[in-house]
C-alpha cells in the first residue's frame, strides 16, 4: 500500500473550460467555477511558456483523399536528441529519397496499431531501401541518464507501473529505471516495427498507437516520435481482417500519395507547431491539476495520473497570429 | 524508487503465438521459441477455468448497416454485483422498453469517447424517460469491500498510478483505496454520460472509451460494463466537428436501430460468452506473462504492468463447439 497524493489543486481565479462528458456546461456554470483545470492553465499560460517544434523535426503524410474527398494529412513529430537518432535519421533519409510515396496504410489492430510503409514481406519483391540506411543495434531503445541530469527524474512524482520515474523532455513523455531512460508507447506515438528480436527494423514500416499504452513495447521497439496532426485519418480506419490485422482486402489499403520533411514543403504548406514548455512552471501546474481534477464536474480527484493520461499541449501556429 | 518486479516469466513448453508487430512469424522461429506468451497461455487454460458471462448480463445494440452494407452490432457486458447496479437496472429497463431504438450515436472524441443515446439538451425535445428510472447517489460510485475479501486486494501486485491496490472481480478490473473498491475505466469501459455533478446520469446516454484509459473518471462517473464484442464499430467512427466532439452536421449521426438485453433475443441470435475466470490459476499466470513477456519478440521485460493493459481474456461460444 502506498499514497497517491500529489499536491492539492492550486488555487486560482480561472474560467474553468468543460472537457467532460456533459453536451454543454452551463454559463452560470462555468461562471461560477473558479478552479483550474487542464484547459484553464494551458490558456493561462505565458507566451513564453511556448516552445517552437523544430520545423526540421516534423514530417508530413499526405494520404489519398477520402471517400468524400477530404484530403487527410498527418502530421508527426520525430523525436529529439538523444533519444532514437539512428532511427529517425534513417527516417529522414526515406522521406527525402520519397520512399513512402505509392506505399499504403495496410495493418489496423483495434486498441493496438495502425501500421504503413511498403508492407512486403517478401524480400525479393519488398520496395529497394535507399542507400545509407543504418542498422541500428538495441542498444539504442535507451539512452543513458547523464549525471548532471539525474537528480532531475521524477520531478512530478508520478507513480508508474513500468518504469522508476517519469519525466517530460523537450515534451515528451521520457521514464527512468537505473541509469537508462527511454521514451515511452502512448497514444499517437510513433514507432519502429520489426520482425524478431534483434531486429530493430528499419523505420522503412511504422506504425502509431490507436488504443490505450502498450508500455510492454517500450525498450523492445524504438519510439522515434509521435502524431500531433490528423491522428484521426489512422484512428478511424476499418480495422484489418487478415492475419495480424492486415487488410485481406489489398483494395482496403490506403495509398500513401507522399511523405515530406516539412523543410522541403512550400513556406506556406509546411505545419509549425509549438509546445507547453515541459520545463515551465504552467507545465508543472498543468501535471497537478491534471492529477488532481477539482473542477465541477469532477466528485473526487484522482489524486493521481499516469504519464500516458498527461498530453503535452500542442497548438498550431497560424500565421493570423 | 521503487522496484517493479513481478516473478520472473514462468517455464513452460508451449508455442508462442504473435501479437508483436511483425507481419508473420517463420514457422521456425515458432517452434523454436517455448517461453509462454498471453496467447499460449489461454490457449493451455483448462475448459473449466472458462467461466460462462450470464446471458442476462448481456445487452446487444444493432445499429444501421455500414456504407457497404454490413451489419453492425455491438455486444456489451453489464457490470456484475455489487458495482454499478442502480444505473444497470435503469439500462436494463431502457432496453426493455425500447428506449434507445430510433436514437443515435452523436459523439465521437479521438482518444477519448463514443456516446450514444438521445443526445438532445433541450429537455423539452427531449425523448421522455420510461416511468421507473431510478436517481441514484453519488455515493454508489463505489462500493465498500467486505471484510472477508480485504486481505485479497492486490493479489497479482500490480502497480497503479491511481489507487492502492489493484484486483480482478468476476472477470472485471477493479481497483481499491482504503475501504473502497469501484470498477475502473478501460479501453472498451461502458459508462454513464452526464452533467454537471451531483447529476450522476440516469444511464439513457452511455459512452464507450476508446484511447488510453481516462482514469480520472474513475468515482465520478458510473462505470457499468464494457464492450466485449463490436467495438470496431464504435472504435472507427469519424470525429465529431462540433463542440464537444457532438456530430455537426446531424447526418452523420450513426442510427440505433434498436438495443435489447440478450435473453430477449431469439435463442440463435442470443450471443453466448466465457472469460477465463479471474480466479483461476491460468488468469494469476497470464498477468504474469503480460507483466514479464519474454517470447522471441521481446528483449527486455517490462517488469510490471497496469490494470487497462491486461485484457481480460473474452471468447465468444460458438454452436459448434
């Protein structure tokens, strides 16, 4: 038995916005509520409180357009030093070389992937890989603590069921046992699929998360980054009938038109994004009452929140701003 | 710090299914690799550690045809004693009488949920309730652990970021904090929409997770079942656009042809289920195996493993066996 108490909720004067399940807060309601919520402390936040995604970091995925004709895009951000590297720079590499380009989504697992790339198991028919993909070893999937940062671990005191401690870098879930850290599966991650171990793939075929965290993937996959834009267009779709949740149906495939670096993209298509600084004092505030929901609709706190429960706000810069 | 050793992945001569993420699995690797996964586990669980789900807990739900002309219907386990009972005999009385039948699915959340029912605000539009609907308190959020039971919480040793002590009761996830249990929120959790509390909702608008587990609904929000067959039904369905992620345009509200509790169904269509009893050794070992997954996909074991991640083994009983 152990206690699950992160500090009480903060007291503050905010307009409390409803990510519940009722249909509509009244406005008396809102009105009247004056504890923080998730949503509260993020609009509260400075501006300087945001940090800029690298642009070079982002990645688009044009798929074809859907049965409506709605275009769908995907946007996903690789991961940061020094978590991942020889994997996302093999992923640099394919999408600068357009390797996705006529690939297909072809494996959904419910509660589990969504998975692309050529899809071809045969190796004398697969897709030819560029010249200059790395194989990368599992040592990889970890990375170690450096000392200077060490004592930093934990710091939101979050009580987990995998790791040691938990911790956000450069905003992203990250956890800790001994010496080693590592970024973690949740919702939307990006990650690396592979035949068995010690094949750490290529990044060639990747899949994202569509259902609750398959933690027990993490340190036996690598995570190189995550959906931030248009996770719906991967998280809708039909679910795979075939062995392994592969579309039987090759007409159930969703082409792939291209994948782009957002570098190479024109100034007015390429995606920026900024991030509630993981550093910042509105992102420590954002963890507690996240922990802690204190908010009308909420009866009793959880006193409590696992890290794959704590999105890093994400928002869109546009250029109206 | 703590640690997080579950014991150590237990020996066996079985033959490992994959659930990993590689396309197929050679033949040989198959034959080569003894170390048990969850699936060789189950597969080696005797007939009687399968425990039949009472058809009177069963509730089917048939919604429109897909664009393609395929049905669509959705099964869902009711809660057993002593949790949640005030709102399931609301919903077994709002399927008796046919409430639910002409309404829709009206709300979609990526990562969040999908809710079903009336979904009408206005209470004079609104669909009138049948006579006999319970209000039930707050209080029944949880229920109060016998004395016999106590020394049972936390048998598998689960870490939970939320509660202290984790358990399995009748084939359902439930966790415990001082003198109180209460049935905890999943990935295909069946709960009761509401508003503002201390509404605690009258169970004629229901939702079904669908993304990582929101646990902070836990005690706020009645849990009071799950999807157990059909969830990609719900899963796939397009976003909401409008506020709270309700249907913007009301055509692309999923019709509800009708719900019915399954004994009401004739004895061919009455969906027949077993889970692996949660008391039975074979479901102590697969936690085990999920907490400590050794086969040939994996090169590290977790070492733990959270509630929502262990899927309570479900099988539907065909005729023919």
């Amino acid at each position: 038995m152990k206690t699950h108490t992160l500090p009480a909720a903060l007291p503050a004067a905010l307009i409390a916005a409803s990510l519940g399940l009722s249909l509509a807060l009244p406005a008396a309601a809102q009105e009247a509520d004056e504890r923080p919520t998730p949503n509260s402390v993020i609009e509260a936040a400075a501006p300087e409180e945001w940090a800029a995604i690298p642009t070079s970091d982002l990645m688009v995925m044009r798929l074809a357009d859907d049965a409506e004709g709605n275009r769908r895009e995907v946007v996903i951000q690789l991961m940061p030093k020094p978590f991942s590297q020889g994997w996302v720079d093999n992923i640099r590499l394919l999408a600068n070389t357009s390797f996705w380009d006529g690939t297909t989504v072809y494996r959904v697992v419910d509660n589990w992937v969504t998975q692309w790339g050529d899809g071809e198991d045969n190796e004398e028919l697969a897709k030819p890989l560029p010249e200059g993909i790395k194989v990368v070893p599992e040592s990889e999937y970890v990375a170690k603590v450096p000392d200077e940062k060490s004592e930093q671990a934990g710091r939101f005191g979050l009580i987990d069921s995998y790791a040691e401690a938990t911790d956000f870098r450069d905003g992203f879930p990250i956890v800790q046992t001994g010496d080693y850290w590592w970024p973690t599966h949740c919702y939307a991650s990006v990650g690396v699929a592979r035949d068995l171990t010690p094949n750490t793939g290529t990044g060639a075929e990747l899949y994202t998360v569509i259902g609750h965290a398959p933690r027990q993937l993490d340190r036996n996959i690598a995570v190189v980054g995550r959906v931030i834009e248009g996770m719906e267009h991967l998280s809708t779709l039909p679910r795979g009938k075939g062995g392994a949740g592969v579309y039987a149906d090759d007409s159930k495939r969703v082409p792939i038109e291209w994948v782009r670096m957002a570098d190479d993209l024109s100034e007015e298509a390429r995606p920026k994004f900024e991030y509630l600084a993981t550093e910042s004092a509105s992102f420590e505030r954002y963890v507690k009452v996240r922990a802690n929901r204190g908010d009308s609709f909420y009866q009793v706190a959880a006193g409590g929140v696992d890290i794959c429960n704590v999105q890093v706000p994400i928002r869109r810069i546009t250029d109206a701003e």
